[in-house]
C-alpha cells in the first residue's frame, strides 16, 4: 500500500468530490430513504446491474412488497416475474432468504459480519447496507470509487482490493458516509469515468447475448408465461443444442429457480 496519506491531501480531496457533488447529484429512489429494508432491496438490485435499470423497478418491487414480512411470505413466480428485466434471477431469491431470516432475528443486521451471513451479501454489499442505512463509518470500494483513487493518486492500477479498503477507510470524512459515498458514486459514474481516466475495471463484464444467462432468461420468461414446458418446447424456444440446455437446467435447478415432474419443467 501507498505511505500514509496527509491530512492536508484528504481535506482537499474531500472538499473537491463534495463541492462537485453539490452540482451534480443524482436523484434515485432509494436515496431517499434510511430504511434498512429498503437499502437491501436495492443493493441486491444494484448488483451487476446500471443504476438507471435498476430505478423503476425498485419503486415497483417496494411498491408490492413493502417491509420484510410482504417479501418473504411471496410466490416464487410473483418474484421471478417482478425482477425480470434485472438479470441474475437467483439474486431475488437470496432476497426473500435475507427478508426471511431477519424476521427470525427479530432485527435488522448491524455489523458486516452479520450481514454477510445473508446469501448473496460480500463485503462491498454489506458496508453499503450499513452506509447508506445507518451512516456508519465505513469504507466501501466499487468499480467508481477504486478508479477515482486511482486517479487522484491514492491507489494504482495493481493496489489490491484489501488495501483498496484501506485507503479508503483513511480517506473517509466521519459521520458523513452516506453523503461521501453518494458522492464518490456519482463523481466516478458522471465525471471521472473510464474514458476520461482510460482505467479499467479490474473484471470484464461477461458478454450477455448468447450467453447462458440469455438462455436462462428466456427458459424462466417462457414458464412464466405458460406454467410449464417440456424438453422439447424449452430446445425450441432458447435453440441451443440439447446438452448445452440440459446442463443449463440443471444449474436452474440447484439455483431454486426451477423444479422438474417427471420430464415436465415448471416454477414453484
């Protein structure tokens, strides 16, 4: 890791992403409440997946199901249904398991050791959770803000994620993370992107047409819309060659996703 960062070069850099920010903030849904519930909808949404997708759908989903309790009593097609458009189905899965086992718990997770305990909750979603709920001062590092340390000179290119973290930490202006935080997100989305900076993210995004997670895409849309479907109808529809599809059943299936009767494919 980089030698002790000045005080003096926190200040400033503090006071820069802010005064931008003051600007140039953008308006989502989710920030505009503290709700922790809420906050864990939408970081679970915010996964893998633009910001701007995510907007509308979580006004529907928190429109429909409203607190824990809504979330964990529904149907699996109700939620397969509601999220398609968000990719990674599995994800609103973990979601119901999360909203199912703080009910057990009587109460919201309050440290990232706890959150992560949830499915589907690593590092980076448990401190936003516990930001951007309850203003705690901690560090998260996303794709934005490790190319914004790099940039500004904190961090490069091969800077490890543990001492991302930590840069991160000695950077952060207490008692005001949520705002930071929003304000980092922004600055790296809006201002320092990777074209402007010609930083890249450390992971590629994998390519989504004729991907697996297509197929997967049109095997649930195609039983949401008629309950079940046979080998045969599902090659039809996602036209691929039938091992490619009986493996990707099978991880359907070990996902929750999907149950097999005999040779007929359905959603529970």
């Amino acid at each position: 890791m980089k030698s002790e960062i000045s005080s003096q070069k926190i200040i400033q850099f503090q006071e820069k992403i802010f005064v931008w920010w003051e600007k140039n903030k953008r308006g989502f849904p989710w920030r505009k409440t503290a709700d922790p519930y809420k906050i864990l909808v939408s970081e679970i949404m915010l996964q893998q997946t633009q910001a701007s997708r995510v907007s509308e759908k979580f006004i529907e989903f928190i429109r429909k199901y409203p607190n824990p309790q809504s979330l964990s009593e529904a149907q699996k097609t109700d939620l397969l249904s509601i999220w398609s458009g968000l990719g990674y189905n599995r994800r609103v899965l973990w979601l119901q398991e999360a909203a199912q086992k703080i009910i057990e718990l009587e109460e919201f997770p309050k440290t990232p050791k706890e959150l992560q305990k949830l499915k589907g909750i690593g590092k980076y979603s448990a401190n936003s959770i516990l930001i951007f709920a309850f203003n705690l001062d901690l560090a998260t590092v996303d794709t934005n803000i490790r190319r914004i340390l790099i940039a500004e000179g904190f961090a490069d290119e091969d800077t490890t994620e543990k001492e991302l973290f930590q840069i991160a930490e000695q950077v952060l202006p207490k008692g005001r993370s949520r705002e930071w935080h929003n304000a980092l997100m922004d600055y790296g989305a809006i201002h320092l992107t990777v074209s402007a900076t010609g930083i890249r993210p450390n992971s590629k995004p994998s390519k989504f047409k004729g991907s697996d997670r297509e197929k997967r895409g049109k095997i649930l849309r195609y039983l949401l819309d008629n309950e079940e479907a046979t080998i045969k109808e599902l090659l039809d529809e996602v036209k691929c060659a039938q091992d490619l599809l009986d493996a990707i059943l099978v991880k359907m299936e070990k996902d929750g996703l999907i149950s097999k009767n005999g040779d007929i494919y359905h959603i529970e």
